[in-house]
C-alpha cells in the first residue's frame, strides 16, 4: 500500500481505457499518453493495461508501506526518492518507508509512475480509470491509501531494451486524417488547416483541448454523430477542438480532422502557449 501525502495538481488513476461502453454515453478515458504508459509497464515486465499514476503538471508526494519497483516515464518533473534524485525510463528498487516526490517540472506536461503488476484499485465498468460519475473520485487525494502487490527489490531487472522516444515531447508536428465533414471545407480552409501556426489555449484539460487562432467558419452544424478521442472539431466562431481521452461520445460540430494515436500522445504533452502544426496524412 501507498500513502498519498500531497496529491500534485492533478494526478488521476489511469489504465488503458474503459471499452464497450461508448453506446451508453461513457466515455473511454484511460492514460492520456499511451506511448508513454507503456514504456512505463514495459520496462517492469508488466502489461500494457496494468494502471498507472498520471501526474499531471506538478508531482504528489508518496509514502511507500511495502517493497516494489517503479518506472516513470513522459515529462520530466525531477522524480526524487528520499530526496535524492532519480531517472526516468528506468527500474528503482522501493523499499518499506521510502517517500516519492517531484522536485518540478522541466519539459512536457504529463508522466507515468508505474509500480510492479500496476494498481490494485476497484474496477468500474472493466476498467480502474478515474472518470467523475463513473468511480468514487476522479483524482487522488491527500491521505488516500492506494493498494499495490509486494515486489522483491532483491533483483532488478529492466525488461525493455527500447530506448524512450524523447521527439514524443519535443515535436510540434499534429499528423492527422481527414475528418467526416473535411471535404465541406473551403480550399481556402484547407490551406489555413495546414499552415496555421496553432497554439494551445488556457482551455486544455483531459476532455479537450482547445487551439488559437480563431478558422473562419461558414460551416453549419452537423446532426449529433459519433466522435472520439483526437476527433477535430471546428465550431460555428472558428474554434478548433480537439476532443481527448475524456471526450463525450457524440457531438454537433463538423469533424475537420482526426488526430492519429502518436498525435494524441504528442499533444497530451503540449502545455498553454506551445505551438504545433498540423499535417495532413494523404492516402
């Protein structure tokens, strides 16, 4: 069992998402950055889907009670572990007693704390995603108590020989599909689709991200039809959203554009003012 001591800004539970469930209006949630989580739970040996801490922003404060290992990956928020610093991409030994904190984030926005065989929390529809309305909490909290499996620190082995993608948080370059309504737009649209220089606006979280500049907009509302995560979405004022991990499952705005899988784990580490182009797949 874990301590939560100080929670961070936002640190939620997340697996690799909650599925079936779409038809019901329960969105798929799960980890923000897949790539990222994975390369977490790869290098323990766990798999892919074992759920994770997504630290968001700022870093909590952890009290561990029984021995695991660990593995953090995404941005780099200067992991310590009793006050000495340790690495990213890389197996740590914990031991009864041993306290987890961030010293402050350097690049990137999101990253994963991964413990050996993933967090025992209830599952909710299929999955230990936290989602409001759907579990008991949507974030973790100071004073919660999460539950995981012993682990011997005795011997420590990494179990990735895959090194960590670093361009994942460092590029600004959105490939994307065409959205369903993309062919209603202007050539003129078109054009500024894929020269915009965009910017991440204060309006970002886990349901949606939304971009500036404004895209003037002729285009008239759609019949409610099905989105998804890293579904474009360009609003009668010109606005373009870009729908994540939390998104509802219909929506009325024309669909422009779709984010590939990498472009979701690329922009999920995008932060107020970053700047990034979009860049169209052609077929």
């Amino acid at each position: 069992m874990l301590k939560v001591i100080k929670s961070g800004f936002y640190t939620t539970i997340q697996d690799s998402g909650r599925f079936g469930y779409r038809a019901y209006g329960v969105p798929v949630s799960g980890v923000m950055d897949s790539y990222s989580s994975h390369f977490a739970n790869s290098i323990l040996g766990n798999d892919a889907d074992c759920a994770v801490l997504e630290i968001t922003m700022s870093g909590p404060e952890l009290h561990f009670l029984e021995p695991t290992q660990i593995a953090i990956a995404g941005a780099d928020m200067a992991p310590m572990l009793n006050g000495n610093v340790i690495s990213n991409n890389q197996v740590v030994g914990i031991r009864p007693n041993d306290i987890l904190s961030f010293a402050g984030l350097r690049i990137g926005l999101r990253c994963y704390l991964a413990l050996k065989e993933g967090l025992k929390t209830n599952e909710v529809l299929g999955s230990r995603s936290m989602y409001k309305t759907i579990t008991e909490s949507d974030t973790i909290k100071a004073g919660d108590e999460i539950y995981y499996e012993k682990a011997s620190t005795n011997s420590i082995k990494t179990y990735s020989n895959v090194k960590y993608d670093q361009s994942l948080i460092s590029v600004n370059i959105i490939e994307v599909e065409k959205g369903p309504e993309y062919d209603e737009l202007s050539q003129d649209q078109k054009d500024k689709l894929s020269s915009f220089q965009f910017e991440v606006s204060k309006l970002n979280n886990r349901m949606a991200y939304q971009l500036k500049p404004l895209l003037p907009n002729t285009l008239k509302a759609i019949i409610t039809s099905p989105v998804l995560p890293g579904t474009v979405q360009l609003t009668p004022n010109g606005n373009l959203i870009v729908l994540m991990r939390d998104c509802q499952t219909t929506g009325g705005y024309p669909r422009v554009l779709q984010l590939t899988e990498r472009s979701l784990n690329i922009l999920s580490q995008k932060r107020q003012g970053d700047i990034l182009y979009f860049r169209l797949n052609v077929l």
